[in-house]
C-alpha cells in the first residue's frame, strides 16, 4: 500500500477500503501540533547554551530565516505540508502532480543537499583545528538558540503562513551532542562533588 517501488492501484478488498478510510481521517486530524512559545518555554535546554554563544546570534538568525526559506521553498513546490514529512520522507498528503516513485528521491536529495550547505554555512570562517574549540561550540549554541528559545519563536516569519522549522540546528547534530555531553559531565560532577564527598 503506497509502497514506491511498487505499482500503485485502488484495492477493492476489504484490507484496502479500510486503509484509504484510515489515511483520509488521519490526514484531516493529524495530531502534528506547532511548536508554541509555550512550548519552547517548557523544553528549552540551558545546558546547550554555552559562553560567548551571544556574539554568534545575529549570523544564527540570518542562517536560520535563509535555511527556513529554502525548505519551505522545498515544501511549496511539492506540495508537503509539514517539516517533519519533508524531512522523514512519509509524506501523509501529496499534491496531484507528486509521483512518489519519482519525486520521494529528489525530496531526499534536495534535503540532504540543504543540510550540507547549512554545514557549510557553519564551518566557514573556521579552520580544521578549530573543530574542537569553544567558538565552535559556541556557535552551535547560538543555531540551537535562535531556533528554540521562545524570544525567536515566529520572529522573522511574519506573514508566511508556516509553522515554526525546528530543524536548522540539527543540521550540525554533532556539535549540540558534544554540547549536551560536555553539559551533563559537569552536572554529573557537581552532583557527585555536592552529594558524594562527605569529610567527616
């Protein structure tokens, strides 16, 4: 059933009747709910920000509103609704003109090519020593920033019609992982250093 490799053709079976009644009221009630500032109230991480993330802010969101436009951009021309289907590929509701055999690879593509230039958005301006360093991290502190923090939510999307992306900083999901290992180590040492030595 709407598998792409396979010929597609309206099953009269009983199986195939209750799938389209299936995926109609799915599509029309889809619990895919925005992010709210709400939300990003509640779920925003302070262990990711990191020292000096301030002065990478403006270049964040100048990145951040670039990387939107052109997966929103992707998701007009395909008819996608939502970030989460653009970018896990199970897309609940395609245009007419969408051929799923032939278009789900170029979706893929196009994605992992905007992923890719995000990256190197990222990098440029560092060099290979750099990649460990505190600026680098940094950095990636400010992408996470502009993208979840409530103070940015739906600020430099006025007037489009689009939810909130979340993805922009994932494209660099390598550094935020250090960020939250890095956060958690300290914790976890205080936590013992607070707790476990006890001078009697």
């Amino acid at each position: 059933m709407e598998k792409p490799d396979k010929a597609t053709y309206k099953s009269q079976s009983v199986i195939g009747k209750l799938f389209r009644e299936v995926k109609d009221i799915a599509s029309c009630s889809s619990p895919i709910n925005p992010f709210t500032r709400e939300a990003a109230k509640q779920y925003y991480d302070p262990d990711m920000e990191v020292d000096g993330f301030e002065d990478y802010i403006s270049d964040a969101l100048d990145y951040k509103i670039l990387y939107d436009s052109k997966l929103g951009s992707l998701m007009d021309f395909y008819g996608i609704e939502t970030e989460a289907e653009i970018l896990n590929g199970n897309i609940l509701k395609m245009s007419k003109c969408f051929n799923k055999r032939r278009d789900m690879e170029a979706i893929n593509y196009a994605v992992k090519s905007l992923r890719k230039e995000a990256r190197t958005w990222f990098n440029k301006g560092f060099s290979d020593s750099d990649s460990e360093s505190d600026i680098v991290y940094a950095k990636a502190s400010a992408w996470y920033h502009v993208t979840y923090h409530y103070s940015y939510l739906g600020r430099r999307n006025e007037g489009m019609d689009r939810a909130h992306f979340l993805s922009f900083p994932w494209c660099i999901s390598d550094k935020l992982i250090q960020i939250k290992r890095k956060a958690s180590c300290v914790s976890s040492m205080e936590h013992h250093f607070s707790h476990g030595l006890h001078l009697d």
